[in-house]
C-alpha cells in the first residue's frame, strides 16, 4: 500500500505545488500585462506626438501659401489690375461666423486668444475657378476679378468644432457665397505678427514686428507696408496623450516678446500650471514661420 500511494503522489501535485503555480502564472500575467501596458502608451504618445508634427506643419503650408499670394495683381490681363485696399490685415483675439462678410464682423475668441488673419489677392483667368493658378486656402480657382470686392479672401481663424475642440479654420467666398473649412483640430493658440516697414522710404525690409492692434494705432495706411508675416501656433493632442506631468510653459515667439507683450497680447503665452487639471495632461507642440510677402502693393 505504501508503495501505491508513494506512486500516486509522485504523479500529482500537491496544494502547495498547485498555489506556487498559481502564483507564478499571476506574476507572469501582471508582467505581461504591464509590459503591453507600456507598449501601448509609448505607441499612443509616439503616434499623438507625430499627429501633432504632421498637422501643425501642414497648418503652416497652407497659411504660407496663402501669404505668398498676398496682394497679388494679374498683369497679363487684358483688362488693367482692380485697386485693391491691401494685401493683409487682421485682428486680435477675434473669431469669426462662417458666413458672414469677410472680417467685418468679429465674434469673442475661443479662450479669449487666438487672432484673425486675412489674406486679400486677385485672381486669374476667367469663368467661376479662373484658370486655377491662383487658388484660396480652401483650394478653389479664384478669376480676376472685375472690382474689388471680386477679389479673393483667405481668411484663417479659430473656432469651436462639433466636439467643443478648437480648430484652425479657412474662410473664403466662392462662387455660391462665403464658406469655411477646418484644416486642424486642437489649436489652443493660433497668433499673428506682422513685420513693417516704418522707414521715411520704404525699403522693404521690415523694422519692427507688431500685432494688428500694434498696426492700427500706427495708421491704416501702415497695412500697406506690412512686408512679412509671422505665425505662431500650439497645437494640443488627446486626453491624457502627455508622456509627462510636469507643467510646461510655451512661449509662441520667444521668452523676450512674452516676458514684454503677454499682459496685452493674449496667447503668445500659454502655461500649462495655469489650465484646468483635465487640460494639464494633453500634449502639445508649437510651431512657428516667418513669410516674406511678395507683392505689397494692394
């Protein structure tokens, strides 16, 4: 008998063989666990942060692309070149209604920050979409125009999405009224300069960067010597999407412009121990550009 139930123990475990195993299982599933864990955050913060990069790079093409074409005139036309009233302008910590006339009717800024630019150009060609070599921020063939008000806008602006998100936002009149497109989502702040040239005879070169208050106390007749223009834009990602939880601060045109302006000019800086706690842990990217603009002359 004891030979038989020696036998018999050898081909089984014991409780304590058992709960060991149980044990080491649970670690090993833990461990699993946590790894996967850790595989799936670094993706996610990995893939949010090249989402940030691909969209605040594209947002920045299409804005610069927009200023390239900025007051420009169809000399080869048969017809002479309208007078226009500008190349840009813009507003500070503005918004804007999809439909309404261009800039005429500002609305209160998402958070109270972001600005208003506004980019005027004639077309070329003729027929709705012209010859399609002149095209708004949206895409869409501009023609010459027959006035002034025929020329084309592209007018970017930040505004609220579906979702309560703020988005970068394209306006422009086509051939059925006005309209707008996002381009990105989650723009916390979306921040203009302009650089003038203030010399008795003008250069070309800009002397000084400004916001567009800065250009209207200097007189309307300085939005024509507005040669280049500077953008500022932070981008913020999803919730929790922040690989670590110390509070940044961004400072969209440098540490010497907000340490300067930030009490009158909302949004060059924006410092994360400052949001509501949900906000804190999102990430974020700032992007910036300098564009010449080509052709001043309205």
């Amino acid at each position: 008998m004891s030979a038989r139930w020696h036998r018999f123990r050898c081909g089984g475990w014991t409780v304590v063989e058992f709960f060991i195993a149980l044990l080491l299982g649970l670690m090993i599933a833990l461990m699993s666990s946590g790894l996967l864990l850790a595989a799936s955050t670094g993706y996610r913060h990995h893939s949010e942060g090249s989402w940030l990069g691909d969209s605040g790079q594209y947002a920045l093409e299409i804005v610069a692309q927009s200023l390239r074409q900025a007051g420009y005139q169809d000399w080869d036309s048969a017809s002479a070149p309208v007078a226009g009233d500008g190349a840009v302008s813009g507003l500070d910590a503005r918004s804007l209604s999809r439909d309404g006339e261009g800039i005429s009717s500002p609305l209160p800024a998402v958070d109270g920050v972001s600005d208003v630019l506004a980019v005027r150009f004639a077309g070329s060609g003729h027929g709705g979409n012209g010859d399609g070599s002149m095209l708004n921020c949206a895409g869409f063939g501009v023609a010459t125009p027959a006035s002034e008000a025929e020329r084309g806008w592209s007018i970017f602006y930040v505004a609220l999405d579906a979702q309560g998100e703020p988005e970068l936002r394209c306006k422009y009149r086509g051939a059925h009224g006005w309209g707008s497109d996002a381009i990105v989502r989650g723009v916390e702040s979306f921040q203009v300069l302009y650089g003038v040239d203030t010399d008795a005879v003008p250069d070309g070169v800009p002397n000084t960067y400004v916001n567009a208050s800065g250009v209207d106390a200097m007189g309307a007749a300085y939005w024509q010597r507005v040669c280049s223009v500077r953008i500022g834009l932070l981008l913020r990602g999803g919730e929790g999407s922040k690989p670590e939880s110390v509070p940044a601060t961004f400072d969209l045109f440098g540490k010497a412009y907000s340490l300067a302006f930030s009490g009158t000019d909302p949004g060059v800086q924006v410092d994360e121990e400052r949001m509501p706690l949900r906000l804190q842990h999102r990430a974020r990217q700032m992007f910036s550009i300098t564009v010449m603009l080509r052709n001043r002359g309205g």
